[in-house]
C-alpha cells in the first residue's frame, strides 16, 4: 500500500520536477552564457544566496503579509455568504443588487486600492481591506447560485411537509450551497494573497515592520534584483500554500458532502 | 378519501393537461394509473398532492378524520417520485426523519424510533448511516419509500417509483410494497408504465387518456389480497393484463 502510493507519487512528480529543473539549468546556463548583469537578471544561485542571508526578514515579512491575507479572506467569507444569503430571501434585493456585484467584479480593485488606503490608511487594516475587497465577489456570486439553483423536486419535497421560509434555509438552501461556496473560496484564497500584496504596496506598514508587497517595493527601489526574486518567491510560495491549504479543506469536505470529487 | 369532479387543468403556456377528469377513490383503496407518455398522469398526482391548482372542477381530499383540505400541516400525504429526492447532505436515517422534523410535533424519542422502524420496513437495517452515494438505485429508493412510510401516512402518492430500476429490482419492490401495504393499509395512488405492476399491485386499474387527459376505462382488479409473486405467471393475471393493455392502445 505504501510502497504503491509512495511510487504513485513518485510517477506524477518526476516531469514537472524534470521541468523545473531544466528550467533552472536554462536560466543558470543562459546567465552564465550571455553573461547577463546580476541587477537585469540574477541566476539561481544568487537567488538562492539571497533566500539565505534574507531569511528572518523574509519569514517575518511572509507572516506579516499572510496575517493580511488571510484577514481579508476570511472577512470576505463571512460577508459574502451573509450578502448570498440576503440575495437569496429577497427577490428585490437580489434584482436591484446582483448586477453590481458582477459589474463591480469586473472593476480592476488595484486601481482603487490607493483610494481605500486614503479611506482606512496605512497599516494592517488598509491591507486587509484590500485582500477583503478582492476576495469578496466570489465568494458571493458562487454561494447565491448554490443557494437558488435548487432542484424544483427538493423544494416541493419542503413545501409538501410544510417546511417555513427558515427552515427551507437551513436544512436545503446553505447544505445545497456548501460546494459552491467552497468554489468560491477556492478562487477567493488565492486572489486574497494579491490582494494583500498590492494593499502593501499603497499601505504598506513602513520600515520597521513590513510585508512581501513592501518589500518588493523596496527591493525594487535599491535594486536589489536577487532579493526581489526572492521576495516574490516568497509571494508565490504563500499564494500556493493558501491554495492547497483551501483546496484540501475542499476536499474533505466534499467527499463527505456528495461523495463526488 | 379523494374526489376529483369535472377536473380540467389548463397550464399558463395554454397546454390543457386534463380535461373532464372525475375521480373517486375509497380510503384502504390501492389505484393504479396507467396511460400513454405526457397524458396527464402525473399532473393528477401533483393535484392531488396540492402542488397544482385545477383550473376547472372540484377537488377534495380528506386525510385524517378531522377532513382537512390540503395542503394543511395535519394532512398525512407521501409523494414518492421516480427520482428518490434523497439530500445528498444526509445519511439514510437522517433523510428518513426529514419530513418528521420538518413538520415538528414529534420528540425526538419518537422520530428515532419511527425512522428505525421504517427503515426497518424496506430491508435498510444496518444502512442507516449511508450516505445516497454509498446506495444502489434500489436503495435508495427503499429510502425514499421509508422516508414517505415514517409519516404513516393515510394517503401515498408514488409516481412511477420503480420506473428506473431494473426488472428483477422492480418485481421484488412491487412484492414487498404490496406486503407493506397489507400491514398499514394506506391509500395509494400509484402510476406507472407498467401495465403489470399496476394489475399485481391495486385494487383498481385506470386507463388515462391521451392529452388532455381524463379516464378511458377502469377496471377492478379481480385477485384477492394477500397476492404473491406466482400469480404473475397464472393465465388469469396475463389475460387481464392483456384486457388492460389493450384499452391503453385503443
């Protein structure tokens, strides 16, 4: 069983890890060859150097920016799914306000950003505010068509045993809607990471104590190239691990739910 | 227990799904309805269960002894579908008690007992923490019948329950419904395809008609009660059942 498992993995590791590698020896190879100035294009080892003298700032910065992130998503669960909710037991709310909530998802939130850092300001909560922002629409567009998109046979099964508006709610509505609520905070996790890192770049905490958004201004600023891929390193590495962390709950949930996927 | 006089349903999209339709069944009665694809049949049922208005004629359903006009909270009415509607949320035992919670009024002592038993009825013992997904179709449609039989119901409306299962599933459901409906005695509005289920399972047989729909022929179904599987191979339950199909294509 392990043994099996153990080369399962092995089996559907080894070409993207083939890749990543040929990659690295490309980048490494081409550097080296075109002889490529550090501060346009540092290879892999420096980038590597640079991961290594820079991190306990780039830990703390990681934390820093996860704490962001991770309060934008989880504000932006709890508001979207109340806001599905309201859609869902009001025809009038839902009519007059679900347009926007697709029109405004379509409005790039990086170009109002710096207006919500003038609103809330620098700091914690700015960053926050942003991550929350662009991690809500999601969450609210996928839970409302959980919470309508009912089979009509379940419904009269409800209206038949007399079921009230509440219970209808309780029992069908939210049950019905935890797939595409996870759906939605699938998309959201990931989106909440960017949101954090463009909220640093506008409201970022100032240089005692700093997030990944500013240090990529930073690094940028006294260009200092390796240190920047390392920051966004970083970046990517905490974008992936809210996924897969999001991704897995998923999982675990939904197999119990339906047993699919 | 139901009396449909004159009924005539006309949907919004002007198509008239029954026209003329008069109706009585007796309490303890177990009525059959058969007829060609979209007559209506199913349109009867939903009236009857008051999830349709008729547009003309009159209607009434009595399901208790107090009489109340549906749909009322006290009327003891099942709807099983072809689909069994199981929530894929809940286990077995969980979706049995559903209409039991929904309506309330029961401990919760009781809704345990009531949904063990049931689930008892239809052969699902050691099944109660089974997830829909972890059931075979005829399972599941066990459930949905435990979860129509833990109400104790007075009237049970099955729409072609069965009509999805396969043959030999199909016969042993039939045979054991029948027993279940020796032991309670409910009344049943049961439509199907199925010229034979219908003749093995009811009192009564009644032959719909094309769209609009309304009743061609009925015939009373001359075996007597308890029946078992041999009578489908007796040449008088396929010389009748040929009689009633015969009426279908006519």
């Amino acid at each position: 069983m392990i043994r099996t498992s153990i080369a399962q993995a092995a089996r559907s590791l080894a070409p993207p890890l083939t890749f990543f590698l040929l990659v690295l020896a490309i980048w490494h190879g081409t550097v080296e060859l075109l002889d490529i100035q550090p501060f346009l294009l540092p290879g892999p080892g420096r980038v590597i150097d640079a991961v290594a003298n820079n991190l306990p700032g780039l830990m703390r910065a990681a934390r820093l920016t996860a704490m962001g992130a991770l309060g934008g998503f989880l504000l932006a669960l709890v508001c979207g799914f109340t806001i599905a909710v309201l859609f869902s037991q009001s025809r009038i709310i839902e009519r007059s306000l679900y347009p926007y909530a697709i029109f405004l998802q379509t409005v790039p939130i990086v170009a109002i950003a710096p207006l919500i850092v003038i609103w809330i300001g620098h700091g914690i909560y700015g960053v926050v505010a942003v991550s929350f922002i662009i991690s809500l629409f999601p969450i609210v567009v996928n839970t409302a068509t959980g919470l309508t998109a009912i089979p009509v046979e379940l419904l009269e099964l409800f209206a038949l045993n007399g079921a009230s508006r509440w219970q209808t709610l309780i029992k069908l509505r939210i049950p019905n809607a935890v797939p595409s609520f996870l759906t939605g905070a699938k998309i959201s996790c990931g989106l909440s990471v960017i949101g954090a890192i463009v909220g640093e770049f506008f409201a970022g905490y100032g240089s005692e104590d700093f997030g990944l958004g500013y240090l990529i201004m930073l690094t940028k600023a006294q260009t200092k190239i390796a240190y920047l891929f390392a920051t966004i390193l970083f970046s990517t590495g905490l974008g992936l691990a809210f996924f897969g962390a999001v991704s897995g709950l998923n999982r675990l949930i939904l197999t119990r739910w339906n047993g699919n996927r | 227990m139901i009396r449909c006089q004159d009924i005539g349903v006309c949907f919004k999209d002007g198509t008239q799904a029954l026209s003329g339709l008069n109706l009585d069944v007796d309490e303890h009665e177990f009525v059959a309805i058969v007829g060609p694809s979209g007559c209506g049949k199913s349109t009867l049922l939903r009236l009857v269960a008051g999830l349709e208005t008729p547009s003309t004629g009159k209607l009434s359903v009595n399901c208790d002894e107090t009489a109340q006009q549906l749909p009322s909270a006290g009327a003891r009415l099942a709807y099983v579908l072809q689909d069994p509607t199981l929530l894929p949320w809940r286990h077995a035992e969980a979706n049995v008690a559903l209409p039991l919670e929904l309506r309330g009024g029961f401990s919760s002592q009781e809704v345990k007992q009531r949904v063990l038993d049931a689930l008892d009825m239809v052969g699902l013992q050691g099944f109660e923490r089974s997830f829909p997904h972890q059931l075979s179709g005829g399972m599941r449609m066990r459930a949905s019948i435990a979860r129509a039989l833990a109400l104790s119901p007075d009237l049970l409306l099955m729409d072609e329950p069965f009509g999805a299962l396969d043959e030999l599933s199909r016969m042993r459901l039939n045979e054991e419904l029948l027993g279940l409906w020796e032991r309670d005695r409910w009344t049943c509005l049961f439509v199907t395809h199925s010229v034979q289920e219908a003749v093995f399972l009811s009192h009564r047989v009644l032959v719909m008609s094309a769209r609009p729909g309304r009743i061609l022929a009925s015939f009373e179904v001359p075996f007597e009660f308890p029946r078992s599987p041999a009578l489908r191979a007796e040449q008088r339950f396929v010389e009748f059942a040929a009689d009633v199909s015969g009426q279908l294509e006519g």
